[in-house]
C-alpha cells in the first residue's frame, strides 16, 4: 500500500514533467532567490580564475554580485585586460592547474572563505553569484558545483539543472568551469598536484574524498551556462594520460561511470536540506 502511494504522485509527474519542468526552470532564477525559500548563510568566497584576453568581458560580468569581502585573484594567459587590471596579479603562459596554485599560494583565501576556482568562459544565469556561497556553506558541501541550465556545454548528464531543486548530493564534481571548496576540503585537495595540467583526473580524486565523509553537491538554485567548447584547446592525450591512475584508483575507465547522483535532495520549500541538523 506505501509504495502504491508514492508510485502514484511519482506517475503522475512523470507525465505532466514535460509541460511543467520548463516552466519551473524558467521560474528558477526569477528575481533574486527565484522559488527557492532556502536559508543563505553568510558566506564569501575567494576566487581564482586563469583567463585569455578575448574573454575578458565574460569574466569581468563573472565578477559582479558577489557577497560583500569577496575577493578575486587573476592570471592572464596573455596581456592582461585593462578592465581587469585590479584582479590580475600575474601573466604569462603556462597549464591552467599549476597557475591557480601559483595565484592561490601567492594569494591565500583567509580563514573561513570558500574557495572558488573558475574558468573564463562561463556566466550566471540569474542572480547565483550572490547565494552560491551561502547555499554551499547552508548545505554542509565539501566540494560543490553550480548546475548547467540546458544549453550550456557540459560533460556530464548530472550537472544540467534539475526542476524544482535547490541542491543534490552527487558522488563526482568536475574540475570545471565553476568549483567551490569548504575550509575543510581546502586542506584536504591543496596543494593542486603538480604534475596536472587543466585537471583531468583531480576531480575523480575529489570522489574518492567521500569515503572520508566529504559531501559533493551541485547546486541547482544558482545555473550556470558555459559558452565555451569543452575540451578543444589543449592536448586531451595529456589529460588522459594523467587520468589514467586516478580512474584505476577509483575502479572505472572513465569518469562517466562516477557521475552521478548520491540520493539525498534538497527541496526549494526546504530551508535546509535533510542532512542538516
């Protein structure tokens, strides 16, 4: 009789999904929380961002709305660009990995901050650099990504946005274009290894950090839309070399088979999620 119960508003979803699921994205990020009614801890974040001249425009529209004390630390791969002069602290050419090591011991986040590395390639849809931070820090994640809304390039079924959700817990969190580290994990995956290159394979490692209790999330309430093609611009043989033993450390050939969703949600009526007290 229980499962009956719940099969039936289950069934129902599912035909009704398709009409509604696109209404409720789009209601998603509408004014400043959007539907969710979520608690938003205080919460900033220091970020580093490695960037290419031509985008300096998407990175400098990144940058705005961020919680008050948040800092951003930049590393041009070329020139730097004059609208972004106040955050470039460096330039040059090099792998994207050991330069936000560079940026980040350089330029340490203080205590308490999130973490947050980014590409230069990617935007908010919505206001999500204002509650990220607090939504990430409200949910107890460890290590946590924004959701991609439908026509962003991704990598991985799990990260696009899901209707009618705040947050969820995943057992993998890639390595970009947007990620956010708790002080707790920040002494747990830094230093960055040296021998990385854009990242490959640092992620899968970050899944392996759940066995010691790390919780993963994405963050559906604050999407994302990355205008950049995935993987394009760099050698892909490289990253899989590198990969290689993580994956095998991880018991997969690919980070497709880790990708996925962990079972615990959190609901937009919800002001916290279940798993906190």
């Amino acid at each position: 009789m229980h499962i009956k119960l719940k099969a039936a508003p289950y069934a129902v979803w599912t035909r009704i999904a398709p009409v509604v699921g696109p209404i409720a994205l789009r209601a998603n990020t509408l004014g400043s929380r959007g539907y969710h009614r979520a608690r938003i801890s205080p919460a900033r974040v220091t970020g580093y961002c490695v960037y290419r001249r031509k985008n300096a425009a998407i990175v400098t529209d990144f940058l705005q709305g961020w919680p008050s004390g948040s800092q951003f630390h930049l590393h041009a791969l070329d020139s730097p660009a004059e609208a972004l002069s106040s955050v470039t602290r460096s330039s040059g050419p090099g792998h994207r990995m050991p330069l936000l090591q560079s940026l980040i011991e350089a330029h340490p986040p203080r205590g308490g901050d999130l973490l947050m590395i980014f590409d230069d390639d990617v935007v908010f849809v919505g206001g999500g650099a204002n509650r990220i931070a607090g939504l990430v820090t409200t949910g107890a994640f460890d290590i946590a990504q924004p959701a991609h809304v439908a026509d962003s390039n991704l990598n991985y079924k799990v990260t696009q946005v899901v209707p009618l959700m705040t947050a969820r817990e995943v057992t993998y969190v890639e390595v970009g274009p947007v990620v956010l580290f708790s002080p707790r994990a920040q002494r747990r995956v830094l230093p960055f290894p040296a021998a990385a290159r854009m990242g490959w394979g640092v992620d899968v490692g970050w899944t392996l950090l759940r066995r010691e209790g790390f919780r993963l999330g994405v963050i559906d309430a604050t999407p994302i839309r990355h205008l950049g093609e995935v993987g394009t611009a760099y050698d892909n043989a490289a990253e899989e070399e590198f990969q290689a033993p993580y994956l095998a450390a991880a018991g997969v050939t690919s980070a497709q088979y880790l990708a996925g969703n962990a079972g615990p949600t959190w609901r937009p009526w919800a002001r916290r999620p279940s798993w906190v007290p």
